[in-house]
C-alpha cells in the first residue's frame, strides 16, 4: 500500500537526478517503505537496502547534540575528562587521553 503511494511521488525520474541515497518510512513499528534512488558508488551500481554509504563528518553533529542532551539530564559534564567516562576502556585509551575535558572534542581541539 506504501509502495502505491510513494512510488508516484519518488520515481526513479524525479528523484534520481538530484538525490542518490535510501528513502525509508517506518511508520507505528514497522518499516512502510523502502527504496533505494540514484547510484551507489562511480561503477553505476544502483542504491539498495544493503547499499553502504561512507559518513564521514555526518556522525559529528548527531554525538554533540546526544552529548548535550546528556548535559542537560545531569549525565555529562563537559569539564570532566573524558576518561572518566571511558574508565572501563582505559588500557585502550592513549596514556595522554585522560585528562582531556569532554567539551574539547566538540572543538576539535585534542
């Protein structure tokens, strides 16, 4: 039922030539709608629900507003380091990591 409403509206036509990503409707639990539109990589292979896709910098605004939230609740502190935040993780970190406040990553400063 999604389909014959969305198909018209996002063909392949109207869509494709100036957008290439993944369309999806998820509507009440379920996911309504699906659709891949444009091309995935320079070979011409068309997008598809399996496609992946490089984010790159996309993540970085997406974890400063889920670190501000964190703030606004009490969780986060942006003068606290962030190695207390990642104790459990500390043989892994960098042994010049800890003292860095957590609201210096989102200046990209360290």
């Amino acid at each position: 039922m999604a389909d014959e409403y969305f198909n018209p509206i996002l063909s392949q036509q109207r869509v494709g030539h100036f957008f290439s990503g993944m369309i999806l409707v998820y509507h009440k639990g379920e996911v309504i709608y699906e659709q891949g539109f444009g091309n995935a990589d320079n070979d011409a292979n068309p997008i598809t629900p399996g496609s992946l896709f490089k984010v790159g910098s996309l993540t970085k605004p997406i974890t400063a507003t889920t670190a501000m939230v964190l703030v606004q609740q009490g969780k986060l502190k942006l003068d606290d380091p962030v190695s207390e935040y990642l104790s459990r993780h500390s043989r892994e970190l960098p042994s010049d990591y800890g003292p860095t406040p957590a609201s210096a990553h989102f200046r990209h400063s360290c």
